[in-house]
C-alpha cells in the first residue's frame, strides 16, 4: 500500500499516468446504472485502514460491485479476467469499447478529483524519484574511440530490427462519435456508428438495450448535423466540396446497411434526404417571396426567378458534382425545387387576385419558369422523365376564365366611356384632334399583347373577347355617327370645322378595321361574325362621311357644271377652270384624311365629276347640225377630258378606268362612217356594261343621225352585248358610271315630210328638227287648258 500511495494509485489528488483528463461536464448519453450512487460515501477498507488519504475507486464513486468483483478475482488467483475484472482493466484494455456509461463515471471521477486539495510538492518529488529509480542508472555514451572502427576489421552488422505486432483498433466511445459528428467527420461517423450498432445484439441484454439507445442518439445528431448541412449548402458561400461528399458517403453507407438490415429495420436515410432536400427548397422559396418585402405578386414572382436562378446554379455548379454519381443529386433538388414551387403558385391561384396579378402568374407559370428555369437544366436526366405541372389544367382553366370575364367587363365600360369623351367635342366650335381609334387600340392591344406571353388557347380566347367588345363598341360607334349628321344643328358649324370633324371621324376607320383583322386572324372561327359586324360598322360609317363631304363639295361645283354644254362652253375653259379649281383647293382639305379612306373618296369623286360632266351631254343640251359642230364638241370633249384626267392624277385618284369615258363619246360624234361608229360603240359598252342602249340613241340624236337603217345597226351592236353572257349583271357601286346618269326619252326619226300642228311642212325638213321626241298627245281639255 505504501507503494501504491506512492504511486499515487490511492490518492484521488494525483491523476493516473497514462490518461487523458476528461471534461467535467455531464456527458448526454450518461444514463447508465453505474452512476446511481453518490460519489461522497465515506467508510473504511476491507483491511480496516481509514480511506480518508487511501481511498481510491470505493470514495470516489462508490464502486462496491468493482470492489467485489476485484476482490473475487484475486482470490480466484486471475484479476484481469472475466466479470470480475477491475474497472481499469476493463475501460483502458485494448480492443474493448468504452460505452456512455463508463465515460460518465469517469467524468465524474475527473469532477472529484478537480475538487480535491492541491497536492503537497513534496509527495511529487518522491513519486518522481521512486521513478528514476525504477529505471536505474543513466546508460554511458560510448567514447569516441569506440566508436572508430578499426582498420582491416569487418564493421558490425546492424541488429535485425523487430516487426512491430499490428496496432489493434480500437474502437471509439459514444461521447468520441459524437465528437466526430459535431466536427461533421460524418462518413467516419457513420462508419463508427454502424460498428456500435452490430455490436449491440451480440451483448448481454441488459447491454444491448443500452446500446441500442446509444445507437438511436447517435442517429438523430447526425441526421440533424446532415439536414443542416443540406440547408448550408444551399446558401453561398456554403461548405466545401468535401462536406457535401461526407454526406453522399453516408447515404451511401446507409443504404447498403439497409439492404442488410432488411424492411422492417431499415432506416431509409435516402429518402429523408429527399424530404430534407424539399424542406430547404421550401424554406428558401418561402424566405426570398416574403409579401412583407416584396409587395405585389409581380414582385414576388421576380424574387423568385432570382432565388431559383441562383440556388439551380448552386446545384449545377458545386453541388450536384460533389454527390456520388448514384445518388442523382441533381433530380432530386430539382424535384424538390419544383414541388415547393407548385405548393407557393397554388396557395397564389387559391386567392383573389387583381387581373395584373392573374396575368403575371400565368406569364411566370407558361413562360418564365420552362425558358430562364427549366433550360437551365438537363431534363432527361430525371428518374420519370418529365415534371408535373406547377399548376393543374382546371386551375389554369380557372385563372384563364377570370381573367377574360375581367378583361370583358372593363373593356366595354372603357370604350364607352372613352366614346362618350369624344362625343363631347364633336358639336363643339373649336376643333380638337379626335384620339378615339387610338385610345380603343390601347386598350385592347393591352390585353391582345400579353396573352402571347401565356399559351396560344389562350391567345384565341382573347382575342375572341377583345373582337367581341370591338364589334359592339362600332355599332355604338356607327348610330352616334349617324345621330350627329342627321342633327340639324351640326350644319350650323362652320364648313371648315363640319369638315374636319367629318374628316376625323372617317380617321378612326383604318385603325380600328386593322385591329379587327388581326383580331379575327388569330381568333378562333367563332371570331368571324364579330369581325363581319366590325366591317359593316366601319363601312357604313365610311360610307356617310364620304357622302357628306362630296355633297358639300359638289354644293359648291354646281354653279360651274351648270354652264357645261351652252354654246359659251365651246369658246370659253370658265367652267371648266372653275371646277378644276375647286376641286384642287379642296383636296388640301382631303388630304388630311389617311391614305385608305382618301383614296375610296378621290376615287369617288373622279366619278361623280364625270358623271357630273356628261350628264348635261346626254341630256341633250346642245345638238349637232353639222360635220362642223361635231368636230368641235369633238375637240372640246377630249381638252377637258385631258384636264380633268391631269387633276385627277394629281390628287393621286386610282379609278383611272374613268379616262376613256370622255373621249369614247368624243368619237361616237365625229365620226362619219356606220361601221367606224359600230366599232366604237361596241368598245364602249364592253368598257362600262352599265351602258343601255338609250344612252347610245341619246348620243345618235346628239350628233344628229337621221338616217334609220344607220341608227338600227348601231344600236344592235349595243343590243346584242347587252344580251351576251354576262351583259346584263350589274357592275359594282365603285364601277357603276352611266347608271347614275337619267336616261333620255326616246325619240323617233321623221323620215318623210309631214305637217305637226300649224309647222309648215319646210321647217320640218331643217336637220335640227329632223329627230322629235315621241311624246302621247295630251287630252283635248289638257290642250286647251293649256291654250289658255
């Protein structure tokens, strides 16, 4: 004993040589039955000695089970074996694991002994001394001389060096894998923590049950260490390569422990790594479309883009490559990126959303996800091919039809709202460009522009909408139109305001025609009704305000086509200047109107001045009683007709199917010769098949044919085309010219001398009376009613 006490053995003071001082705090797994009694029991020794200075094991934790157990050895003659080996032996042998328990006995024999007195210095010196020694003398160097080895002898051979037995390896604590685990060694952990647990069933009972609860506490600090570093590694910076590869190793390791351990026992740590992956994903889409920060879902939308872009990035580039290659790291994030995803837009849909917000969730669902997410990606690596839906079709469906309800409502009470505003200055004196057409395009090219950004369904659905609520909105169009001309108190404007208003209400047309075609292009067939409508609206509006503004025009023009066909029109250009005139200060006027509509008005107007200009002509205002005469009407006919066709290509006039009407009749009167006439005659009807053959006798009686048999075999001519395939339907309104021209009474050819009333039977005979219109002699009482 009193070596011993030397030793220090007996003395809790001194610690033993050759062990690690342990931490005093209570260790988590400390839990076994070892540590139940009280480590401050005060007694004697089985020799009778006081164990206030020798007390070793008994006096500090109260160890009677190792006492008896080491006392039952030596007298078995065999201290170190079996169950009653000593508490020493048995922690610090190698090849043997320390369990929780036996790390929280001695962290608490680690507790009293840090308590304790300090120990006296002398007590140190003699232990050290006794151990110098116990080594003996200090060995003597050999002298330099002998270690010279002499000439001509052979040096010695060095000993033949030992092999060293193989180190044994010693397995780890409880306490010391848990270390591993805190320092996130977790392959290494794992590894440990599976020997730990396939050592359990081979143990007592008692024992097992006290392993397998180790077992079970290990697992749960790593799977904690393991879910947090799935969350770290998401954030940049983020941990190493080499942790995340810790992480697939023990996965790995997992999963084939599974495969041993079978169904029932298998602990399935793959799949918790996918459900860990998910609640990341989840908790960092959560975090970045936080609606206190972001506001509007537009905003939230984007923040999302911009985390997804960057955590797929953080995928792609560091994670993904650093799992093992088995594991298919890269599908599983992405799945479960895109299940969070579908979970945050579906609790989205589920609100009531304003229609700015419905549009942008279905942009971000069609095409902001698929092309900036999605093709950032390798989609056929995914373990099923294809990912669900974000949204299913009846929720998109549901988006989708709010939004047209939406769009229909607001958009007819815009239009009406906006032509109401409008409506207010067309009475007005001062005049005010009109922006109704484009007002009405911007708000439907608003809602026509953002449904490519969702689907082509959508697309049609749309426009089928905005086409709707244009047609309606042109009928409402077209009767305020109609309803300001027919007002009387819109002429009281002044001419040059009545003309600009007209003028600007014909403007509207183009655009909003276009809108309506493009409408009904990318429509489904159902658009085509409101597209029709849309037309006859527009038409009819047109229609009237060229109607308007050419009566105006030819208000003014009257005075001069009334001096048309006199004997001053042969000498003088005065009437015909005054209409050249007219027209040309007009079309300054005109010109304001866009290129479309003007050119259906000048065109219209190139035909009416000339039926305005021939009218008269074959009315029978001037007739020819000479070779002479006809000539010269002749010439004069073509001189205007060369004027009229130069303002007219002037004012940029398309209906130049009008040239040739003037100079056809020209030559119907100068010539001389039946056939030349008949060939004359045929080109004209076959140019204008709206000619009868009661405007060619009207042209025969003009220049003064007499002759019967000539008139005949000229109006058979006229006759036979007229009865030929196709003769006698009736051209367009826009190619319509001898129809709207009063067609003259027939007359009838005097062939022989007769006497009419008191006319002597020689002025019959003057050529000028040679033709007579055939008129139904008037009653006697009429006669002489008239007499009188």
């Amino acid at each position: 004993m009193p070596i011993l006490k030397s030793l220090g053995v007996g003395d809790p003071k001194v610690p033993r040589a050759g062990t690690l001082p342990l931490r005093s705090s209570r260790n988590p797994f400390e839990d076994s039955p070892a540590l139940e009694e009280e480590a401050g029991q005060s007694g004697t020794l089985p020799n009778g000695t006081s164990c206030g200075r020798r007390a070793t094991l008994e006096k500090l934790a109260g160890l009677a089970h190792f006492r008896l157990g080491w006392t039952a050895g030596r007298r078995a003659g065999s201290p170190g074996d079996g169950q009653g080996r000593s508490f020493l032996a048995r922690v610090l042998a190698p090849g043997t694991r320390r369990s929780s328990a036996d790390f929280g006995l001695l962290t608490r024999l680690q507790g009293f002994r840090t308590h304790g007195d300090e120990e006296p210095a002398g007590e140190a010196a003699r232990r050290l001394a006794f151990l110098r020694l116990g080594r003996g003398p200090k060995p003597r160097r050999a002298s330099l001389a002998e270690r010279v080895v002499p000439a001509g002898e052979a040096a010695p051979e060095p000993p033949p060096k030992v092999q060293e037995p193989p180190k044994v390896k010693e397995p780890l604590s409880v306490l010391e894998i848990l270390g591993l685990i805190q320092k996130r060694e977790l392959a290494r952990a794992d590894e440990h923590i599976l020997e730990l647990e396939a050592e359990a069933p081979a143990e007592a009972e008692a024992g097992a049950g006290r392993r397998a609860r180790d077992v079970a506490l290990l697992y749960e600090a790593l799977q904690r260490e393991l879910w947090a570093l799935v969350r770290e590694a998401l954030a940049a910076p983020g941990p190493g390569a080499g942790a995340v590869a810790q992480l697939g190793r023990v996965l790995q390791q997992e999963e084939a422990a599974d495969a041993r351990r079978g169904p029932g026992a298998a602990r399935k740590l793959r799949a918790r790594w996918v459900e860990a992956v998910a609640r990341a994903a989840r908790e960092r889409l959560e975090e970045a479309a936080a609606p206190g920060a972001r506001g509007a879902l537009a905003g939230q939308l984007e923040a999302l883009r911009a985390r997804l872009l960057e955590d797929v990035g953080a995928v792609r580039g560091r994670l993904a490559p650093a799992y093992p290659a088995g594991l298919r790291a890269g599908a599983v994030y992405l799945r479960g990126y895109h299940e969070a995803l579908a979970e945050w837009l579906g609790a989205a849909a589920r609100r009531r959303l304003p229609l700015a917000d419905r549009y942008a969730l279905l942009h971000w669902h069609h095409q902001v996800y698929p092309r900036e997410i999605l093709g950032l990606v390798d989609l056929v690596a995914l373990e099923n091919g294809e990912l669900g839906p974000l949204l299913s079709a009846g929720t998109l469906r549901g988006l989708e039809d709010e939004c047209v309800t939406d769009v229909k409502a607001q958009t007819r009470a815009a239009l009406l709202r906006v032509l109401q505003e409008d409506e207010e200055h067309w009475g007005s004196m001062d005049y005010r460009p009109s922006n109704l057409a484009q007002d009405v395009c911007e708000l439907l090219e608003e809602h026509t522009e953002r449904a490519p950004h969702i689907s082509q369904e959508f697309v049609e659905r749309m426009a089928h909408c905005c086409l709707g609520g244009l047609a309606e909105f042109l009928q409402s169009f077209q009767q305020r139109v109609e309803r300001f001309h027919e007002n009387p108190g819109t002429r009281e404007l002044p001419s040059e305001t009545y003309i600009s208003r007209t003028i600007s209400l014909v403007n509207c047309g183009p655009p909003l025609r276009s809108l309506a075609e493009r409408l009904a292009r990318v429509g489904p067939p159902e658009s085509e009704p409101a597209r029709e409508a849309s037309a006859i609206a527009l038409d009819r509006v047109t229609r009237l305000c060229h109607r308007v503004l050419a009566e105006l025009l030819f208000q003014e023009l009257q005075p001069h086509f009334d001096k048309l066909m006199r004997r001053k029109w042969l000498s003088s250009s005065e009437a015909l200047d005054g209409i050249v005139g007219t027209l040309g200060a007009q079309a300054l006027a005109l010109r304001r109107m866009q290129d479309e509509p003007y050119q259906v008005l000048v065109a219209e107007l190139h035909r009416r001045a000339l039926v305005e200009y021939v009218r008269p002509l074959l009315r029978g205002r001037l007739r020819c009683r000479s070779a002479r005469t006809r000539s010269r009407v002749a010439g004069r006919l073509r001189e205007d007709a060369a004027q009229l066709q130069r303002l007219f290509r002037r004012l940029e006039s398309q209906a130049s199917w009008l040239d040739q009407v003037v100079p056809h009749l020209a030559e119907i009167l100068q010539l001389e010769d039946t056939p030349s006439i008949q060939v004359e005659v045929g080109v004209l009807v076959r140019d204008y098949p709206d000619i009868r053959r009661k405007h060619v006798a009207a042209l025969l009686d003009i220049r003064g044919l007499r002759n019967t048999a000539a008139r005949q075999e000229i109006l058979a001519v006229a006759r036979d085309l007229e009865l030929s395939e196709g003769g006698t339907l009736s051209p367009p309104r826009d190619r319509a010219f001898f129809s709207d021209i009063p067609v003259p009474r027939s007359s009838f050819c005097l062939g022989l001398p007769l006497f009419l009333g008191r006319l002597p039977v020689s002025r019959l005979a003057r050529p000028s009376l040679a033709c007579l219109p055939l008129r139904p002699r008037p009653p006697s009482s009429l006669r002489a009613r008239a007499q009188r």
